[in-house]
C-alpha cells in the first residue's frame, strides 16, 4: 500500500495497480502539489460535500470516466453534473475492480455552500478500503466516536489517515484515543495545515502515537511512503 499526500485532506492510495483518490482539494487548496489535470485514478471518494473536500472530484470524474464513491445523497449531487457515481451509505460496501470500499460512521457535516445557497448532501463518512488485501481507513473529518473500536475489532486496518486539526475535527488528544480505539499497523495524520485555525504539530501527535507501539508517518504535501 502506497499512500501519497497531495495537499490538506487529499491522499492517493494505491498498490501499484490501482489507485484511488480521497477529499481531491486541489483546485485553491494552498498545499496542493499537483493540479486536478494530472491525477490519474480509478476511483474519486469524497468524504462529504465541505469545499476543501468535495473539491475537483466531478472534473477529475467526469475527464477521467471514474465513478465517484459517497453516500447516496452527495453521489446524486455529483450526478446532476456529469460524474458516473457508485452510491453508497453509512455501514455499506461494494466490490469493484480495483478493490472493496465501504462507508464507515464520521461524525461532521456535509453541505455544499455557495454565496447564495446551502444544499444538504447527506451526512459525513470515512472510507475503508481494501486494495490487493491491505486495507486503509481514511476517517474524513470526524469526532472521536465510540463505535471506532468497533471498526478496528471487525476490520485489521493497514493504515489510518487520521485528522489531528481540532477545530473542525478530532484533536490530537481525541486522535491518540482513536489509535487506541482502531489499533492500526500505522498512522499518517491529515487536516492539521492547510489554514490558520487548524494548524497543529504533526510530529508531537507521531511521538505520542508510536509511544503507543504504532508507527506514525508524517507526510508533507507531495511525500509518500509504502506501508
């Protein structure tokens, strides 16, 4: 499993076959390392309808003639513009060609807002998925949220992309509680630079996750690294 960090919330995760793209914040997003014209995917997971999430996922869709995958309510709002969708919700999965996805619990909002309209796009998710039998869980912007342990109990989890902001999501102390909750392999943090009110030490956060006995990878916008 190779997981790339494009900027903010934006990862790639790949097995050197396949590759999916979660939260494509690209377009604006002042991290951003490569342009919306340059990925190359097989599938587009918006984790909710938030600007800085949803982001160029209907261009990268519609250009590239990939499905979007999100919960039922944001995948028919991608639809109306063009995108190919594959809709899912909270607690549902399906089998594709590169790989098995499934829609996990996150505690957040989902909206798309513009100068003159909120329009509800269902609720919040992460993402479990499984590439070539490794399996990374990307939590979106979420809360601690009990049923975590659960997640890890019925899941081995390869990889968690986790949000350590505070502000908008869970802080670095919720987050360490997380790892608890999850027991993955290892830990990449997200969501804690990309703006003023949510920039946070991702390095104290790692110190504090492999105290745990868990490994922590750090990955600037543009770094990678093989799990």
């Amino acid at each position: 499993m190779i997981i790339r960090s494009l900027g903010h919330a934006c990862f790639t995760a790949g097995d050197g076959k396949h590759t999916v793209i979660f939260d494509p914040f690209l377009t604006d997003n002042p991290e951003a390392v490569v342009t919306p014209e340059e990925v190359r995917v097989d599938a587009v997971l918006p984790s909710h309808g938030h600007s800085d999430h949803l982001g160029d996922a209907i261009p990268i869709a519609r250009r590239l003639g990939v499905p979007i995958i999100a919960p039922y309510e944001l995948a028919m709002y991608c639809q109306r513009f063009g995108a190919e969708v594959v809709p899912l919700h909270i607690g549902g999965g399906t089998d594709l060609a590169f790989g098995r996805v499934k829609l996990t619990y996150a505690t957040h909002g989902s909206a798309v807002v513009t100068d003159n309209l909120i329009e509800y796009t269902g609720p919040a998710c992460g993402f479990l998925v499984t590439l070539s039998g490794q399996t990374v869980y990307h939590a979106g912007d979420t809360g601690l949220f009990g049923d975590m342990r659960l997640i890890g109990e019925t899941t081995p989890i390869d990889v968690a992309v986790l949000p350590i902001g505070d502000h908008f999501t869970m802080g670095a102390d919720d987050a360490v509680r997380a790892v608890e909750f999850l027991q993955p392999k290892a830990v990449v943090p997200t969501h804690y630079s990309a703006f003023d009110p949510i920039r946070k030490d991702p390095h104290e956060f790692a110190r504090r996750v492999e105290a745990l006995g868990v490994r922590c990878v750090v990955l600037a916008p543009g770094e990678e690294a093989e799990f």
